[in-house]
C-alpha cells in the first residue's frame, strides 16, 4: 500500500505543484507508515520527484496523453491506485486538477477533499483542514471512505526536499476511445512568461491605469520580479486585457506567495477570489478602498508615481545582489 500522487508536467517539465502535492504526499506518507507512488504523463527527469519523498515513480509514456483529458487521465489514475493499493490519492488545485479529481474520487467510490491546506490532522479517521466560503473560513473535514483523495491548494503546503532514491516503472493503463469522448480541439497559451496558476508573485492591474496604453509599467513590474500579470474583472470587461488575466471570484483564483494589486478598489468578489494568497500589497490613491482592509502592505499613492520608482529600486537591489 503507498499514498498515491498525481504529479503535472508540461512539454515534459514538472510544473512547481508536482513538487508541492509529492511534499505533501510524502508527509502523509510519514503519517501512515508507507511510501508514495507518483504518477506521471510524458514527463522528463522522473528521478527528481525522489527529491520530493517519491520512492516510486509509475511513468505513462503515451503520445495520446500529451495533451490533457480528464476522463482518460482519470482511467490511468484510478487503474495505478487499484496496482498499488493506494487509500490515499493526492491532487493538486490546478483548474486541470480540479476537473480530474472529481473524476477519480466517483470511480474509486471515495471521499474527496478539495482546497486542502495542512497535513492530516489525524489519519484514523483522516481529518483535514481546507479552505471554504472562498476562502473565508476553515473546515476540519473527516473523510471515512476506504479510499480518500485530498485536493492541495496551490501555495499552501510548499514544496519540501526529502531526497530518496526513485526508481521509474514503465505504466501503460488500459486507455481506450471511450475515455476520448471529449477532446480539446484549440489550446491558447501565452509562450514565455509566468502563469497566473504556478507564479509565486502576481501583478495585477485595475482601472486606476486608466487604459491599456499604460500597462507598460505592470509589465516591466512583473519582469522585474518574475512575476504573472493579472487584472480586475472590469479592465478584462473593457478589453484592456485579455479574459485569462482576469482573477477574482468569478476569473481565475490566485493563491500566490505575494499579490500586489495597483489601481484596483477591492470588490468583494476580487478580494474573494485572491484571498488565499500569503501576502496582499495594495497601491491606490484612495485611502478609503475596500482593499485596504485586505491588505498586509498599503500604498496611498498615485500608481504612476509610486510604481516606477518601485520598479527603479527593485532594478537596483537586483544589480547589487547579482
């Protein structure tokens, strides 16, 4: 028996959630007095998951499962849980996570626990603690199935070296055109820069810019700090940016190690959907924006001003620590 993990990749890269779901794998692992069994699709250098407390690494080479599909991924996941007896099964938040660990937990009869921020409280029965209401509160959730799947929220568990020596089995699940029923037919992605998903710092823009010309000096922000560029639901809406910047409850949620939003107010539904990231930096000109009660670090002042001597500063910190 293992705890099993499903870690992502793409164009052959582990994503930074593969090593943060393996860490947490490992830790319940620990718990139960077993080793983790990971599961990986057309990924390169397998062996580094062993720096992540992975003992055995089961390898799907198949030029089909190059791009991803819930249905077929979860026939490979549940068919790997079944060869290794696994009672736990480990996710990530991914949006592609979210849509395959459903999946798994209905064809493995099991419970499932999403938005999971903590090791196992206890392991019998398996309690765990989770964000809810959109990460405005917590849940200490029991799950008493035979089989349990935790979904691991993005940032919150972190990625932790516990280097064993992984050895990588060949796996070739029984995947058949039933579980191609749904295909994706065009995938747009924007090439060279850091995603909103995996980033640990994300900048994100309002209408305090006061139009797409003046983006710039996000970008340059972002670049500077190796960051994602994000935006609020109303720039997106005027077009300013594009639909997959925008974040917020009803965009994409961001869990970042830093956010800093600058011209945005703070609509709840914003402040809802970013919440869970560690560290909220706001600069705005109005004293008196919701987001400030958000806030960690506030800046009262005009993003035109303050943003490039930010920019200006971090350039020179950078150049003396080169």
């Amino acid at each position: 028996m293992s705890v099993l993990v499903y870690t992502e990749s793409e164009n052959g890269k582990f994503k930074k959630s593969a090593f943060e779901v393996a860490s947490y794998a490992y830790a319940v692992a620990q718990q139960l007095g077993t080793t983790v069994t990971a599961v990986s699709f057309n990924a390169d250098n397998n062996e580094t998951l062993g720096n992540y407390g992975v003992t055995k690494v089961l390898n799907v080479s198949n030029d089909s499962l190059k791009t991803f599909n819930a249905k077929a991924y979860a026939h490979a996941l549940t068919e790997a849980a079944e060869k290794e007896t696994a009672k736990v099964v480990i996710i990530g938040s991914s949006t592609d996570s979210k849509f395959l660990a459903p999946i798994v937990a209905a064809k493995l009869k099991a419970g499932y626990a999403p938005n999971v921020v903590e090791a196992p409280e206890s392991t019998s029965p398996l309690k765990v603690k989770r964000t809810v209401f959109s990460n405005k509160g917590f849940a200490h959730t029991t799950i008493d199935t035979d089989v349990k799947v935790i979904g691991v929220s993005n940032n919150a568990f972190g990625a932790k070296e516990n280097t064993i020596s992984a050895s990588v089995e060949d796996f070739s699940p029984a995947i058949t055109d039933a579980d191609f029923s749904t295909k994706s037919i065009e995938i747009d992605k924007v090439v060279g820069k850091a995603t909103i998903a995996d980033a640990d710092v994300v900048v994100s823009g309002g209408r305090g810019l006061k139009g797409p010309e003046n983006w710039g000096m996000i970008e340059e922000l972002a670049d500077v700090l190796g960051a994602a560029t994000a935006c609020s639901k109303p720039v997106s809406d005027l077009g300013w940016r594009p639909h997959s910047e925008h974040v917020g409850q009803t965009g994409k949620p961001v869990a970042s190690n830093l956010y800093i939003a600058i011209g945005i107010s703070g609509a709840i539904q914003h402040l809802a959907g970013i919440s869970a990231s560690k560290v909220k930096v706001v600069i705005n000109t109005d004293p008196e924006a919701p987001f400030f009660k958000a806030a960690d670090y506030g800046i009262v002042g005009d993003a035109f001003e303050v943003v490039p001597t930010l920019i200006e500063k971090l350039k020179e910190f950078k150049a003396q620590n080169a």
